[in-house]
C-alpha cells in the first residue's frame, strides 16, 4: 500500500478521465458500456501513476455529478474496479484506489551485465554509454602527474580535494549562481550524494515526494533507508511538473524532503521550465521541505535549440544561499559511469553537516578519480568530451526511434530533447511480462513498475539511448519478437539469441 493518503477530488478526477479521451482507439475498437468504461479509464490513471495507489476517490455522488453520469454508473465502475483488485472500501469510510495482490512491485533495477554476457544478449537495462575517449585516457594521465604531492597525505579528504571544490564552485558561478567552495562536498557519484542527504535529513518513518514515475535506484535507496515516498505525478508529455499536485502534497504530507530530476528526467525525458522551477522552489519552501535537485542529466541536451545557454536556469538558481534546494551533480551520465564522482551544493552549514556525518560512512572519495575530472574541468577537457558524448546519445536516440517505430508501430512515446532515456507505453502489454520475454529472446528491458511506487506503469518500458545504428534495429527487433511472445501467451520453446555482431 501507498505510505501516504491522498485524495483525489471529484472535479480533477474528471479532469483526468477526460484528458484520455485524447488519445486514439485502435481499429475496430467497439465502446464499452460506460461503467466499463469509467473503470477502465480509472484503472489506467492508477497503472500509470496519475492516480496515486491508496488515494481516495469521491463520493459516488460528486463524481456523478462531476462527469455528468448517472449515480449507478459510478456505482457500478467502482465495484468493477473492487472485483479487480484496484479499489478498496469500508462502508462510512470511502473508497481507495488499490493494485491487485499479483500484481508485485521489482525489488530492485537491473544491474549491468558482465562484458563476457553481452555477445549474445543486447543490454537495455543500463542507461549509460562507453567513456568518451581519449578524454578518460588524458584525464587519467594528468591526474597521475598531479598525484605525488597527493600522495605525501594520509589520502581522507572528507569533504572532496580543495581543488576540485573550488572548480566546481567557480562552475556554479560561471552559470550564474555565485558559490563558494564551503558550499561543495564531492562524493561517490550522485547515488553517494543522496544517500548522505537521505540519511542527515530523512530518518526511518519520514516522508519523501518524489516524481512519479522515478529513477528506480533512486526509488530503492529511499526505500532502504525507511522512507515513506509520497509518490507526485509527472505533467502530461515531456512538459515537467504538475505544480497543482505538487502543491498539494508538499502542503498536506508535509515531507521532510522531495527529490525531482529536472533537466531531462530519467525516465521520461521531461525538461521543468523556469516557472514550474521557481513555482516549486517557492512551494517546497513554504512548507519547509527540503527540495533534493539531482542535475546529473543537465549537460545531455542533445537538440540544437540548446547551444549557447538555451537550457532553463538550475533549480538552485531561485535559492542561491542553498536554504531550500541541495544540488546534486555527477561525472557519471554526461562522461562515464566508471568516473564515481558526484558533488553536493548547498549550504556551508548543510555541508559541514553532511561531512561530519561522513565519518561513519566512506570517509571519502578516491583521491586519484578526483584529480582526473579536475583535470577536465581546469583544462577544457570535459566541454569536449560531453560534445563526444551529445553526439552519440544523439545518434543513438535517432536510430532507436526510427527502429521502434518500425518494428512497434503500436508503441507510444514522445522524443525527448536531451537525456539518456525513452519512456514508452508499450502498446496495451505488461511491461513486466515484456521484461521477461525479453530476456528469452536476448534483449534486456526493465519495466515500468520499477519506476514507479506501489505498482504503477506496468504498462510501461524504458529504452535507453545506449545503442545505435544496426544494434539499435536489431534490439527493436528482439523487443517486437517479446511483444509477440507475450500477445500470444507463449511460454517457452523460444530459440536461443543469437550473437549479434554490430
């Protein structure tokens, strides 16, 4: 069940029934009886995460009157909606929207595969690209000729090295947001970072919001960490924020934090404008919560409308002191994976916070991984790597929309200007049953539900812009080959993948 309680009234939930409305029906589609219907439409908000699970829904009455049926009709759809599963009740007390019992959420996200598995099986589960070289080659050789007085120390820099705190600030700075090198902790990669935040803010038992849908090792952090997450719905499209819900939750759950990925957000791609930025600095700030902007995917614009400052204004730009917003940035989407380095910006007291508590935990970060992504940053290296890196991504998306649109004409999805990752409502079918089918025919694909709390998007994959030209067609076709085997029920007697040679 959902750890917070919302409600959902009765004139946005017509809002919501009536913007589905929208999209088209399939050919020869008949119409449902209108109860049906009304449980069907109300059945996908909670699928896709619009609705959240445990959310009261109104009145049979309001919502009679909201959507212009008659009272039996609603009283209908609900139990419909009862008998599957998605709807629980107690008499004087109202209804809930509810996931059925067999319906389980993943545990975890995918990890990578192994180098030695990847011959036969196409990997999608990972959105993260090979280094760019020669730039992690020159970086690391720099960082070895700036080693020896590093090597003179007893190595802990709890905070980061001086000198990659300071580059970092005078970054923040050129960008328009002053900042002071007391304002930087360099961590373990952003997954580092926000397990720190988590752990000085968020106790065992508090309230996180976060989007929905999420990055999934994000989501299983909090999770492990106790948090309570408040899940908040993504706005239609590739458009941000719904700052209405966002409102709503920050002012009646009352979380002590809220974690948003702004800029090209993993998974759907959304990019926040600056009013739904400045909106939602101003919420989280009213009612005293912690806003977490994780920026990881900020420098991945990928559209040409970008060049020369095109990109909105950081969050932490409407809160530059840090009271209200902690930044967290990372080497590891924009340059490689392998590169764990990610920083915190925030308050000086925040950060001296966060280093105290740092003690108990890995006393700091690797000193010879530091020194490289300063070497690329002091010497103009990292402007030209994240090129290398935008181009390919760029490629990558290309040639993965045009070999999904072939081989599942059925799939929705909208192309993202920037980011790692395409978010697709896979055609009516079970994200998870694809997941599955998908690793008997050699294609790895995590499903919705991963991103998702308590159940949501199940009807959902992530495609990552990891592959391109003829490993991109053929992954398209592996996944149409799943959607197959999932459409006509099959449960083995596949032919093993074959090794794909690019």
């Amino acid at each position: 069940m959902a750890q917070w309680t919302s409600a959902v009234g009765a004139a946005q939930l017509a809002r919501l029934l009536n913007s589905q409305q929208d999209r088209p029906a399939g050919p020869g589609t008949r119409r449902p009886p209108a109860y049906r219907a009304l449980a069907d439409g109300i059945r996908l908000l909670v699928l896709e995460g619009r609705v959240p699970v445990a959310a009261r829904l109104p009145a049979e009455r309001e919502l009679a009157l909201a959507l212009s049926v008659s009272r039996t009709t609603v009283a209908a759809s609900y139990e419909a909606l009862r008998t599957e599963g998605f709807l629980e009740s107690r008499r004087g007390a109202g209804s809930w929207t509810a996931v059925p019992a067999g319906n389980p959420l993943p545990a975890r996200g995918l990890e990578p595969l192994p180098p030695e598995a990847l011959g036969s099986v196409i990997d999608l589960g990972c959105a993260s690209l090979p280094a760019p070289e020669p730039w992690l080659t020159r970086a690391v050789q720099g960082a070895l000729e700036e080693l020896p007085p590093y090597a003179h120390t007893h190595g802990d820099y709890p905070a980061g090295l001086p000198a990659l705190r300071s580059m970092i600030a005078e970054r923040y700075t050129a960008r328009g947001i002053p900042t002071m090198p007391e304002q930087i902790m360099v961590t373990t990669g952003a997954m580092g970072a926000i397990d720190a935040i988590c752990h000085l803010f968020a106790g065992r038992g508090e309230r996180i919001a976060v989007e929905s849908p999420s990055y999934a090792n994000i989501l299983q952090l909090m999770r492990e960490a106790g948090a309570r997450l408040v899940p908040v719905a993504m706005a239609e499209g590739l458009t941000g924020w719904d700052l209405d819900r966002w409102r709503q939750v920050l002012r009646e759950a009352a979380p002590r934090l809220a974690y948003v990925v702004a800029d090209f957000h993993n998974p759907t791609g959304a990019l926040a404008d600056e009013d739904q930025r400045r909106r939602l600095v101003d919420a989280a700030r009213s009612a005293g919560t912690v806003l977490v902007a994780d920026e990881t995917m900020s420098e991945l614009w990928l559209d040409d409308g970008f060049k020369g400052g095109g990109m909105p204004r950081p969050v932490c730009g409407f809160d530059p002191a840090g009271s209200t917003v902690i930044t967290v940035g990372s080497a590891s989407k924009a340059f490689w994976a392998g590169m764990r380095i990610g920083w915190v910006r925030a308050a000086p007291d925040v950060i001296r916070s966060l280093v105290a508590a740092r003690a108990y935990a890995d006393l700091g970060t690797p000193v010879l991984e530091q020194l490289a992504v300063n070497w690329l940053f002091s010497t103009g290296g990292w402007e030209q790597a994240v090129d290398v890196r935008r181009v390919q991504a760029r490629e990558n998306r290309d040639a993965l929309v045009a070999a999904v649109r072939r081989e599942l004409p059925d799939w929705e999805f909208e192309i993202p200007q920037g980011g790692l990752t395409l978010w697709v409502r896979a055609g009516g079918l079970s994200g998870s049953r694809l997941a599955e089918a998908g690793e008997r025919v050699g294609v790895r694909v995590p499903s919705g539900p991963r991103f998702g709390v308590d159940g949501a998007f199940e009807g959902y994959v992530r495609l990552p812009f990891t592959v391109g030209g003829a490993v991109a067609e053929e992954a398209a076709a592996r996944l149409a080959a799943a959607a197959r085997l999932v459409e006509t029920g099959a449960t083995g007697g596949t032919e093993p993948p074959r090794t794909f040679v690019a």
